[in-house]
C-alpha cells in the first residue's frame, strides 16, 4: 500500500499562531488543489489552538496531519489523520532529536498507525526553528546528503525534510538530496511565495510545503504555488 504522503506534490502548512489573510477561511484552503494540509508552527502549538482549526476543516476531504510540539494526544478528532513527528537530524538541543519524543511515548499510549515521523534537516539560521532547536546550519551539500542518507538508511525514515523556513533554498541542494534518497519522499519548505518559486522548487523536491504564504499574501496566492507544483511535475 502506497503511504499517502507519498501522493503529495503540494501541502500547506497552517501555523496555529498566526491568522490567516483577510477574508480566508481554514475551509477555503481544502479548495486550493493542495494535497493536504499541515497543522504546525514553532511557537504556540497547543491542543488548544490546534482543535478550533481541526473543527473548521471538519467537512474538507484531503488528509489533514498536525506536526506537535506538545504531546499527542492518543484520541483523534474526526477530522486528524495523523501526527506527523518532526526529529531534527542537526539539532544541538537533543530535545528535538528524540528527548521530546521519549517524554511522550513514556507518558501517553500513543496509536502508532497515527504517528509517522519526519526527519528535518534545518538549514535556515535566522529562522525561530533553528533558534529553538539550536541547529547547526553551517552545513554544505556534502553535509545535507550526508544527512539525508542517515535518516533513510539508518534510521529507515521513509520522510526526509529540507525546511528553509522563510528564505529559499538552493535548487542544487535540494536536487542532490533527493537523488541521494532510495525511496524517501523528499518535502521542501521555505520561501515559496509565487507561481515561479514553487515551480522550482517543485522540479527537485517531490513534495512542496507553503506556509508563510498562506498567512501573508492570502488563499489566492496559494492557490498560484500549486499551479507552479502541478506544472512542474507535469513538465518532468
């Protein structure tokens, strides 16, 4: 059985702690033509704010996954289909690598057919990811594959995620990095913010991921990045 993040070419992200542009709503997104939607944010992820959002994607039909920064809980609302479990591969912090995972597993019963980790390779400094996770991101293309073949052949990720949260990344990288995967779905995040950008990214990622976007430039703009997406894995 094919996993169904690997029929992803576009997903957006939805931040808990941000508000969404004029006029948008949650329900709106589900009509983009993305893939699926992505619940996650580095700051103020919580059940509390993650459920209201949950609640008005309730009547959409493309999956619907949260990547926690709290404990999972082991009840699913009707609309989750999962967790999606970020380890960060070139944190400093072992929280994020697997101390924050440890705590959960040893405090709650975890259904593990809702559960599927990611394993993250953060590569922007600036970013509040790599603040929080202490991240080293001084890291060449060397490095990144390097990182990428750890998470795929030693640790049997079947997710490998280039997150360049608010900058875009270089093509090069992301290329080298997926051919460097056996059968890894490759997710790209950072920067998308257009027709053009997404486009790029998409010809050397198998998935994109869009998030600031969503927040700052509005429903329509998104809607932009998964005509990019689509045309590109049309035209390879």
């Amino acid at each position: 059985m094919v996993a169904v993040w690997a029929q992803w070419e576009h997903v957006t992200k939805v931040d808990p702690d941000k508000a969404l542009h004029d006029g948008d709503t949650y329900a709106g997104i589900a009509n983009t033509g993305t893939d699926a939607i992505i619940i996650g944010g580095t700051t103020n992820v919580t059940e509390a704010r993650v459920q209201p959002i949950l609640d008005a994607l309730a009547s959409t039909e493309i999956p619907i996954f949260v990547e926690p920064t709290y404990r999972p809980s082991p009840s699913h609302p009707e609309a989750l289909s999962g967790y999606l479990l970020p380890i960060v591969l070139n944190a400093d912090d072992p929280l994020w690598i697997t101390g924050a995972h440890h705590e959960w597993i040893r405090s709650s019963d975890l259904e593990w057919d809702y559960v599927q980790p990611e394993a993250y390779i953060v590569l922007s400094p600036a970013s509040s990811v790599a603040t929080l996770t202490q991240a080293d991101c001084d890291l060449d293309i060397d490095d990144v594959v390097a990182y990428a073949e750890l998470a795929e052949q030693v640790l049997g990720q079947e997710i490998v995620y280039l997150e360049y949260s608010g900058m875009l990344g270089d093509p090069a990288v992301v290329a080298a990095t997926r051919d460097a995967l056996s059968s890894a779905q490759l997710f790209y995040g950072g920067g998308i913010h257009d027709y053009d950008s997404a486009y790029e990214m998409a010809s050397v990622a198998d998935t994109v991921i869009v998030g600031d976007v969503l927040h700052d430039a509005g429903i329509e703009t998104v809607e932009e990045t998964v005509r990019g997406t689509k045309d590109a894995k049309n035209d390879s």
